[in-house]
C-alpha cells in the first residue's frame, strides 16, 4: 500500500490471544479493525455492527464488503473479512474452532448484500473451508459496475476504487495477497491489506446502490 495515504497502527488488547484490535488511517477514514479466531468475539462484533446500521437492515438495503485470503497452496478460504462502515472484522476461519450460528445467519441471509472485487471463487473457497459457509448473495462489483456504468468487467479494483471513490494510487501489492494467510499472528500489512480490500468493496457497494442491483 503506499504510505502517503494509509497507515496503521496495532492498539491494546488485554487477551491478544483471544482478540486484536488495529487502527487503519485511509485517506480520510479511520477503520476499527478486529481479528480473531474466537467465536464470541465475531458475535459481539456482529451484534455492533448490526446495531449501529439496523435502519440499513430494516429497510433491506444492509450492504457488506466482504472479503476472503487464503494460501496459493490451498483452495479454502483462511480468513474472511467483513466491513459494515469503518468498522472491520478479521474472522481467522483457519484457526477458529466453530462459526458462530448468528454469523451462519447472517451471510445466509438473502436481505443482506455481500459485496466484493474479483470475487467469483470467494464462494467456493467459503464452503470448501472447514466451516462450509453459504453466502448466496454475493456480488462482484464489477457487474453492477459494468450493467450501470457501462465499465469494463475487466476492470481492476484499483481503477473502480479511483474512478468510483476519488481513491487515486490504491495498490495491492502481490507479495502480501500471496502471503501466509494460515499464520495465527496475521502481522500489520496483512491486517492493512484485508481491511482496505473489505473496506473499498463496502464504499463501492453503497455508491452504487448494489442492494437493487438485479444480475
């Protein structure tokens, strides 16, 4: 990532073990970022987020960046990312010992848009994982970009993030997209990376109105 425009910080945590709490500064956003393997955390953390966007949800229109990493020597998913506003969740699947029930509810259900970039075997690497997580509403961006702009389907998320948000120069650099996604101590840039990723598709989703979007 380039660090003019981004940057993060690890905050405090009484039990790093249990959870890791990280501060990533986006141009002008400030993301709250949790990580974790503990299904009680994921809950609590979905129970905030919901809370805070529940008129989102009362009126069908809850939209979700949604993410998944995993290791170029697997086909499952290692970790799933979620982000609600500037708030993100790091769920480390790999190392978790269950899916909580009230997360299985709510990437099952079909009122609540999931979105992403590039994402057409985040699916499939979601039911392969452990876990075997369903997530039938899932969009790629870049349909609902091409169907009401008119863009390349080919476009990259760095062009959407610049022509769509006004975020010029975002990067995702390889070597951490290909980097250890199994580890238990996820280090700063890979925090950095999943929570842009999950951030960007959540912005993008909301500015263009993906909760109508009819593929």
């Amino acid at each position: 990532m380039n660090d003019e425009y981004i940057s993060t910080r690890t905050l405090y945590s009484p039990k790093p073990h249990r959870v890791r709490k990280f501060r990533v500064s986006f141009f002008d956003y400030t993301i709250d970022v949790t990580v974790t393997s503990t299904p009680s955390v994921v809950r609590r953390w979905l129970q905030k987020a919901l809370y805070r966007f529940r008129h989102n949800v009362r009126r069908c229109r809850l939209v979700v960046g949604l993410g998944v990493q995993w290791n170029p020597s697997s086909n499952s998913a290692a970790t799933l990312q979620l982000c609600m506003g500037q708030l993100c969740l790091v769920f480390q699947l790999f190392h978790a010992p269950r899916v909580p029930l009230s997360l299985r509810r709510f990437l099952a259900d079909p009122d609540n848009t999931f979105v992403g970039v590039w994402n057409n075997n985040d699916q499939d690497m979601l039911r392969r994982s452990e876990h075997i997580l369903d997530v039938p509403s899932l969009v790629d961006i870049r349909y609902v970009a091409e169907g009401k702009k008119g863009w390349s389907r080919q476009v990259s998320m760095e062009t959407l993030a610049a022509d769509l948000l006004g975020f010029e120069d975002v990067m995702k650099p390889e070597l951490i997209g290909r980097s250890d996604w199994k580890a238990y101590w996820l280090d700063e840039d890979q925090v950095q990376y999943a929570a842009v990723d999950a951030f960007l598709s959540f912005r993008m989703g909301k500015a263009l109105h993906v909760w109508n979007w009819n593929s």
